[in-house]
C-alpha cells in the first residue's frame, strides 16, 4: 500500500509537469492474473491475453470507467484536438482507453457506463486514426472485428460483457478468427501498429517527448512479444525491436538538441557562402518529405531548404558529400534520412548518370572529383561519345542533351518560352557533331535489333527534324520501331505518311508488339493514339474493325464492359475512341444489348451504386434519396451501362441510372441516336501538340484521355499550292491537323493547285504539304475562328 501511495506521488508529479519521462505503468499491470474461461469464446483467446499484457498491454484494472477527453496527436497537417472516449481513470491524471495504451486525461466529463458501450458497438480502439470524433467507443468508422476491446474485458474479468461482445461481433457478421495460430500475431498487431501510429504522428508533428516515450515503450514492448510471433505467424507484419531502435535514437537527439528555429532567409542571405551551405545542411533535419507516389518513395526536393541548397550549385556539393557520408540523423520523416535528402539535392546538382546517383558515397564522390569543372552539356556529349559506354548510358545522355526537364515543361505558359536545350551549347560542335552522334547511335542500335533504337530516333528528330527523316526510316526497319507511335508521328511530322500504313502493317501482323503503358493512361488510348489521330486513314480501317468489332477482341466494347468488374480501366464507352468509327459501332452494339451484367444499388443515403463483379463504381445521390428502386428494376444491362458512361460526356442526354427499364431503354435509344447525330463533333483532348507529345520525357503522359463534344463552331482552311515560280501543283498531299485534338484531316490539290478543306472545328492547325520532289512545306500554329476561310497558301521549293 505505502509503495503504491510512493508510486502514486511520483506519478502526479511527473503528470504535472506534462511531460513525461516514460509512459506510466498502471498499477495492477504486474498483478498475477489467469485468464477465466467464457463459454463460447476459445480458451486461445484467453491465452493471448496473457501473452499481450505480459508484455506491455496496458492493464485496465482498478480504474474507474469515465466519460473523458484525451489529447490526440493527429497526421501531419491536421489541427492537434482532443478526443472524447469512454477509458478507465488512474489518480495522477492518465487513463487507460481502448487502444490498450495509456494517455493523458485532457478532461473528466463524468461517469460512463461499461456494458451500454458494449451493447452500442463495435468497439474500435484507435485513437489514432484522424477521424474528427469519437462517441464513446464507437467509431464513426466502418465495422470491423477488434481483438483488443476483447482482451480487456476479460482481464477486468467482465466475463458476460466479453461473451456479449464475442457473440455480438460473430453475429454481425464481422470477421473474427477462430484458429489459435491467427490470434498471437492479429491481436499484438492491432495493439502495436496503433502504438506505432501514435509515435510516429507524435514525431512529426513535433511532440518529441511523447514520441520518445512510445517509441521506447513500443521497443520493450515488442521484444517481449517475440517468442509469441513465429516467422509464419499471421498478422506478422510489424517492425522488430532492433528497427525501432533508429527511431529511438533520433526521438531521444531531438529531445535534448536546440531546436533550429524559423528559416530567417534575409538572415542566410547575408552569410558567407560556406556559411550559409554549413546551416542549410545542418536544417536538413527540419525537410518535410511527401509522398511522390502511392506506392512510391518519399521525396523532399520541393521543400525551401532543399531548394536553397540546390540554388547554391555546386559549391554545395562536397559538403553535401560529407553529409551524405557521414550525417546520421533523420528528416522529419523517420523513413527519409538526411543521407537521402543530401543524395537527392546532389543529384539535382549534378545531375550524375544513373549508374551513379545510387552509388556508394566513396563512389559518387570519386566520380566528382574527376568531372568537376565539366558542365553539364561536356559531360553528356563526352558519354555520347563514348564508344564503350552502355546504350542505356547513349539514351540518357542524349535525353539530356536533346529533351527539357519535367520541370521546364511544367512551367511553360503562353508567354513563357521554354529555355534552350541543354544541348544547345554544342550546336557548333564539329567531327563529330551531335547530329551525327544521334545518327550513328540511333542506327547502330536499329543494326543490333535493340528497341532502344526508337527512343534515340525520337531524340534524333526533336534536336533537328528537318534532316531527321533518313535516320527515323533506318529504324523503321524494326518492327518494334514501325509499331512505335512516337516514331511513326516523328516520321509524318516529317513528311512521311507511308508511316502510317506502316504501323497498321505491323500492328496487324504483330499485335504483341503493342505498347501497354500501365501508370496513369488506359492503355487502349496510348496504345492505339494512332486512330484517334489519324480516323480516317483508309490503312487503319481494317485494323479497326478487327480491334473493335470483332467479338473475340479483348477490345470489342462489350467485352471492355464485361471486364469493367475486373479492370477500373476498362470502363471506355466514353473513350477517345469514340471518333475512331469502329470503336463508336461497337458502342452503338453495346447500347443494344441486354445482357445483364451487374446490379444498380442504393445506400440508405440514398447514393446510387453500380456494381459489376467485384467491383463498385459510385456515382451522385439523386434528387430524391428516399426513392426506392423495384427490387425487379435493380439488374445493371450492357445497355445501361454503355449509356451511363455516355450521359457523363459534357453535352451528352441524360439517363436515369435509377429509373424503369422501359424509361431506361427510352433513354439509351435516345443517348445512341445523339452519338449517330454527334460523331462529327467529338473531339480529344490532349495535353499538347504532337511535337510537345514527341518532346515529353514520358510521352505516354502527355495524352490526355476523354472525349468532349465540341459545338464552338465551324471554319474553313483553304489555299493554292504552287511551285517556286508560281506555277500550280495538281495532286499535292495536304495535311490538315488540329493542334488540341491531334484529329488530322487531308484534302488533295485540284489540277488548279487547289484546296479546300470545310467544317473544321475551331482551333489552332498546322498545315502540311508534300509533293514528291518538293521539300515538304509545313505551316504551325494557324488559328481558325467560327465561320472563317483562313488562306493558308504554299509555295514549294525542289528538293536538290
């Protein structure tokens, strides 16, 4: 009794200064205790209680249950709150909740009751979770099985209360394991991977202390639970004693380090250079990194301290080195060190090759001490030139040299200019040239039968198109490279239209040989971006047909729709595709048919659910939610869908998801009629011209996916066609592309030298003209406004 009133006292006032040196220990925590057999739930799950409060589970006994708030630390950028919860209250001011781990009482709101928290469930016991409330232990989540609330009651000895809990959960529903070997690994799991949540939100958001205090525990905690976790035990997932130890380290260092305060820029500005690069590197601590992807890795270059340190060039490098080397602390992310900050500013500096950026520190730093002084442009030019070098090392220095970054691409607007090449420094450069390095890279590739070939063709073409046709034909003579789209537009920007019957060839002949570009494009739109470019090429014809009439294609639209419960992809009705005419006679097909395919679903909040397979696909709550939809109107038709996706199309009729089958077929009667009267007015929208597609790093990105219909209005293109002295050409082949859409439309010269081309959307176009024996002329960046007649005019010159 006197050494709990001692451990008591002690406890006050270390919770009164509200920082605490440890987690409490609640003070029945080492009191024997045998778990109590309770008819219906499996003696294993006494068991694991045992095991789990053995080791550190906070021990609820002897409290006294309460209505109270606790502080919660939230994820970054969320307000610090605190959290109402039902717990059981410790003098000294702590109690222990639901997460089974022990928090500060924030505030006393009065009694609660035990056995209407368990009847109110499910219980969950994060409190970590940024969710805005919690209402006793019911979360405003969705239900879910929670073996800690379980735990807890049967070390309190609430037998009843437990079984209830057990009976209530399997009842409905839930999913509770019931094999011995599930319960050791899913219930320490539950219980430290919140621990975890709660250090890490602690951490970064700054409450050093607190996540010291957890990480620590968390540590101890696991490495008691280690002779229960075998290798293969379910739910073992969870991070070992020995890597907590890092984090541990680093909590304890900021704790006892000063802190670095705010970035006071006029105050760096003022020091020396060597100066200023020491204190950025030492605030490398303070980087905030975010997440580039999901899944993907952690990247801080948009944070200020890494863009100053990467405006002070390569004065920072050796010392970045050094802290590459040497640093072992850790950003505010404890995944992302300042190692991985310092390699990551170094490599935006001097943009090393990539068989170094992940080299050893040694030896990136002695790839520096050799290139220093060298610019960027040397460098490349130097690889390129190197006969021993790798075609993967060819194909990265000449992406430099020849293509803009992400970043300058990004930044260009109307009036802001895209800043010259990398490689613009070397267009004097002489024997060789970069010209003809491209040119002998490009085609000794193409000679070896290695795909690399059509990137560096592309490359070729953008540093200098004039005289890039030869060089993109050799080539050609790859398969691969006939089927690439980036290559087959470079060779008709070029003048070469044979370029496209070329790739229907291939394509045809070899349909494997089709790129599938997974990250952020439905492959149909990349893949096929030639017949929505190009719809009315009489070679694509077939090659369409087959693609999307024929019922044994996976990309026959009724198919595409069968595997919409499979593939988020696949859900193209109202796809770029839409102005290829095959594509758009298999819509037309798909909104014929009756074939049921899935369910359309209403929650009790009344938002509307279209289920196909596995999968659900949610769309907005109608303007009556007590609607109730006939259990006999519920099925999902290939009709009803195909429709829906259509009405989503700007302009499009509207179809009543919810409605009668027969209002339902009205509908897509309606819808298909709309799609024959519109075709001519469906438009892509891209990202870019065909020359910014071309000059992308990542082309495949650069293709903006979805159809619109376009009612801006109509114009004319017209002109005359003639040689240098004037006299008309008959038969000259002319081009006429959209800039916003890519669609291209072509039109031949009358024995006048004519040309005409009307009911052209508004819009910018390039013109091109090419008669054999004639350098081909080309015109860019035409604007065409409604009800216009824009002469375009074009005198050749012969090609000597």
């Amino acid at each position: 009794m006197i050494e709990h009133r001692v451990w008591r006292l002690l406890l006050s006032i270390t919770l009164a200064s509200s920082v605490w040196a440890a987690l409490p220990i609640p003070p029945r925590q080492a009191d024997p205790w045998t778990a109590t057999v309770v008819d219906g739930i499996p003696a294993f799950v006494g068991e694991t209680a045992k095991t789990l409060f053995d080791a550190g589970l906070a021990d609820p006994r002897g409290g006294v249950y309460r209505h109270i708030t606790v502080h919660r630390t939230p994820m970054p950028g969320v307000p610090a709150e605190t959290v109402d919860t039902d717990a059981w209250v410790f003098e000294g001011g702590f109690a222990v909740c639901w997460d089974g781990m022990v928090h500060a009482v924030e505030q006393n709101l009065g009694p609660a009751d035990l056995a209407t928290d368990v009847a109110a469930g499910p219980i969950h016991p994060r409190l970590t979770n940024p969710t805005p409330r919690y209402s006793g232990v019911t979360a405003e989540l969705g239900p879910s099985f929670e073996p800690l609330p379980l735990l807890l009651l049967l070390r309190l000895n609430e037998l009843d209360l437990a079984g209830r809990l057990w009976q209530k959960s399997s009842g409905d529903g839930l999913l509770v394991p019931t094999e011995r070997s599930f319960w050791p690994g899913i219930a320490a799991n539950g219980w430290l991977s919140t621990a975890y949540d709660r250090a890490e939100n602690a951490y970064l958001n700054g409450e050093y202390q607190l996540a010291l205090d957890v990480f620590q525990s968390l540590a101890s905690w696991r490495e008691r639970m280690a002779p229960s976790l075998s290798q293969n035990s379910p739910g073992q997932i969870f991070a070992s004693a020995a890597q907590l130890q890092p984090f541990v380290r680093e909590a304890e260092r900021r704790v006892n380090a000063k802190p670095n305060g705010p970035l006071d820029r006029a105050k760096l500005q003022a020091m020396p250079q060597d100066a200023r690069i020491k204190e950025l590197i030492n605030r490398l601590e303070d980087v905030v990194p975010v997440q580039i992807s999901i899944p993907g890795a952690l990247d801080s270059i948009s944070d200020p301290i890494d863009q100053l340190l990467i405006a002070e060039g390569e004065a920072a490098a050796m010392p970045l080195l050094d802290a590459l080397q040497n640093d072992q602390r850790l950003t505010r992310s404890l995944y992302y060190s300042v190692k991985d900050a310092a390699r990551r500013i170094l490599i935006a500096i001097l943009q090393p090759p990539a068989d170094v950026r992940n080299a050893k520190p040694e030896e990136l730093r002695a790839w520096w001490v050799v290139q220093g002084g060298k610019n960027l442009a040397e460098r490349d030019f130097a690889l390129l030139a190197n006969d021993r070098a790798t075609p993967a090392q060819w194909l990265e220095a000449a992406t430099k040299l020849v293509v803009h970054t992400l970043a300058e691409l990004a930044a260009r607007g109307p009036n802001t200019p895209l800043p010259p090449r990398i490689g613009e420094a070397l267009r004097s450069r002489t024997n060789p040239s970069v010209t003809e390095l491209l040119d002998t890279r490009a085609r000794g590739l193409a000679a070896s039968k290695q795909d690399r070939a059509c990137e560096m063709a592309r490359l070729r073409y953008l540093w200098e198109p004039d005289t890039a046709l030869p060089t993109l034909k050799a080539v050609a003579a790859l398969p691969e490279c006939r089927a690439d789209n980036w290559v087959m537009l470079a060779r008709v920007n070029a003048g070469d239209r044979t370029a496209l019957s070329d790739w229907a060839a291939v394509m045809t002949a070899t349909p494997s040989l089709a790129k599938a570009y997974p990250y952020g494009q439905p492959a149909a739109e990349v893949t096929y971006l030639p017949l929505w470019t190009f719809p009315d090429e009489p070679s694509f014809q077939d090659l369409s047909r087959r693609l999307f009439l024929d019922p044994s294609s996976s990309r026959y639209p009724l198919n595409l729709i069968r595997s919409a419960g499979t593939d988020i992809f696949a859900i193209r009705p109202r796809s770029a595709l839409l102005v290829v005419p095959a594509f758009r006679e298999g819509v037309l097909i798909a909104l014929q048919t009756k074939e049921v395919i899935g369910s359309v679903e209403r929650s009790s909040k009344g938002m509307l659910s279209v289920i196909v397979g596995q999968a659900g696909y949610g769309t907005s709550a109608p303007d009556d939610p007590t609607k109730v939809i006939p259990p006999e109107d519920r099925p999902l038709r290939m009709s009803d869908f195909a429709a829906w996706q259509l009405s989503q199309i700007d302009g499009f009729p509207a179809f009543p998801l919810d409605g009668p089958l027969a209002d339902r077929d009205r509908a897509s009667d309606t819808i298909a009629q709309f799609l024959r009267d519109h075709a001519a007015d469906l438009r892509m929208q891209t990202q870019d011209t065909i020359m910014g597609i071309l000059e992308s790093p990542s082309p495949e990105f650069a293709v903006r996916t979805g159809v619109y219909l376009d009612r801006a209005g109509r114009g004319t293109i017209a002109g005359a066609v003639t040689d240098s002295n004037g006299a008309p050409i008959a038969g000259a082949d002319i081009e006429i592309a959209n800039m916003n859409t890519l669609i291209t439309s072509k039109v031949v010269s009358s024995n006048t030298g004519r040309y005409s081309l009307a009911d052209l959307p508004v819009g910018r176009y390039w013109v091109t003209v090419a008669v054999p024996g004639f350098k081909t002329w080309v015109y860019s960046n035409l604007l065409l406004e409604a009800t216009q007649t824009l002469i375009v005019d074009a005198k050749l010159q012969a090609d000597r």
